[in-house]
C-alpha cells in the first residue's frame, strides 16, 4: 500500500493537526500556498521539528500560483517571469535546506489565448529549463502539474514538450485537471515522469476537488495505471476538508481520507461521502 498524504497549509505549522494526521494513518504532507506572500513568515525548520516529532514527511511543497497578474512562468513579460522565478528560486532554497526534494509548480495562469500559445510554450520550456538546474543544484526536483482549461500544460502533449527542455524536470499528476485527455491516457503517455500526485475528483467539466467516489473518475484504472507506470510515491490527497459549494457534506475527517485510499488501493469502488450541487457549469463553480 502506498503512503498516504494530504496538501496542506497553516496545518503544517500546527503540531496539533499534525499529531491528529499522524494518528489518522496520514504519513506525509505536501506545504501548498497558492499565494506567494504566504510562505513570508514561514518558519520551516519549525515545522521540520513538529513533522519529525510526529512521524510525518514533508513530501514535497507546492510553488505558488497567485496572484495570477505578479506569478506566471508563461508570460511573455520577462521582467514577470523574472519576478516568477525568483520568488520559486528562494522557496526551492528554504525548502531543500530542511530536506524537502520535491517542487510542484504550475505552468501558467489564464487565460491564455490561442494565438499567443505556442509562443508561451516556447518562453516556459525556457522558464522551466533554468528553473530544473537551479533545484538539482540544491537536491531538488521540479515536477510540472497537469491544469485545466486554457492552462499551459493542460495535455499530454504539452506537458511532454515542456519536459522536453530539460531530462530533470518531472510531472505532478492531479487527478481533477484533465479537461480534453483522459487521465489513463495522459498517465501511459508521461506516466513514467511521474514523481507524485494530487488526487481528487470531478465531473469532467471543471475541477471541483471532490473526495474521491463523489465525481466521475474510474478509481480503479486510474489507481492501476500509475502503479503500471511505475509510481511508487505518496498517494497525496488534494482537497479541502470544508465542502465547497459544488459538493454537500459534512466536514471531512482525516479518517475519512485514509479510509478512502484503503478503499481504492484494496482494489474497491471508493464510497462517496457527500453528494454533488446538481446544474453545475464549468466554469464558474469549482
């Protein structure tokens, strides 16, 4: 059975919660902020001390994303890709030095138009190209994440491209992106480039970060076909435990997320917990 993770945030800094995962059977976690200034006053040699006290591993830390108008490593501004990568350039620092290895990041925000795209992919093969050296220079990994809709890297295909310019860089699988490609066949394509995971479940239509069983996702294949490709990482939970306004339920317990990997991993169709929001559209209810 694969380890079981979960993404999180203010959670990390909080030996309590920490604690709570541990006896729960959560044995790593992913640090994730979205936005950029959220990671100025984190002390991550505290948090090292509190995750090593309670049995729990720092898989990896997401790159910020946000806002959208200061982070983007596909915008044809060099003076904000410069921007870009200098706020990942100092997390990849503080991360390695307390042993963190892996550096999930998004390739783009949106949205991006269809004129403009290859010219975007060309100056984020190049963005991610440098920003690969510059983690193996401090022992790190960089793995480009899966997006949805008009994303850079929204597709097999792209993803691949991007990988093509440089052979350290790697994948983050997130399970809830893939709008135009199904997720067994982006996992057969670049499945082997991948280093870890973000799961949840959707509809197909936008990404919704359900638990898995409340959305459309075949568990089973999707499950065996990373185990196919190779992975051998982290089964790491992407979702909030607060419902969103797409999905009624109760709050989430760490239980419930353990439980529900058993579930997959022992070969069973994971048991829905809450029950989707019917007419959802696609793009303004994730």
């Amino acid at each position: 059975m694969l380890k079981v993770g979960l993404s999180v945030g203010q959670q990390a800094f909080d030996e309590v919660q920490l604690s709570e995962m541990r006896k729960s059977n959560i044995s790593a976690i992913e640090l994730g902020y979205a936005q950029y200034t959220s990671y100025n006053n984190c002390d991550f040699k505290k948090m090292k001390e509190y995750t090593d006290r309670c049995g729990i591993d720092v898989w990896s830390l997401h790159l910020p994303f946000f806002p959208f108008e200061e982070i983007d490593p596909a915008s044809l501004d060099a003076e904000k890709r410069k921007f870009t990568f200098d706020i990942f350039s100092e997390l990849i620092k503080r991360g390695t030095d307390v042993g963190i290895d892996k550096f999930v990041a998004h390739a783009s925000t949106e949205p991006n138009i269809a004129e403009e795209r290859p010219e975007k992919l060309l100056v984020c093969a190049d963005f991610f190209n440098e920003l690969a050296e510059l983690a193996y220079k401090y022992g790190g990994t960089i793995a480009i994440e899966d997006l949805p809709r008009t994303c850079i890297g929204n597709c097999s295909d792209e993803i691949s491209y991007l990988l093509n310019a440089n052979d350290k860089l790697r994948v983050c699988f997130d399970s809830n992106h893939l709008l135009g490609e199904k997720n067994v066949d982006f996992i057969k394509k670049v499945g082997n480039k991948i280093i870890t995971v973000h799961i949840s479940d959707y509809d197909f239509l936008n990404e919704r970060h359900w638990m898995p069983g409340e959305g459309d996702v075949d568990w089973q294949e999707t499950y065996n076909a990373l185990l196919e490709s190779g992975y051998n990482g982290v089964w790491l939970y992407e979702l909030p435990l607060k419902p969103k306004k797409t999905i009624t339920r109760r709050d989430l317990t760490y239980t419930d997320i353990y439980n529900n990997a058993c579930e997959i991993m022992s070969g069973k169709k994971p048991t829905p917990i809450g029950q989707r929001v019917e007419g959802l559209v696609a793009w303004n209810q994730k």
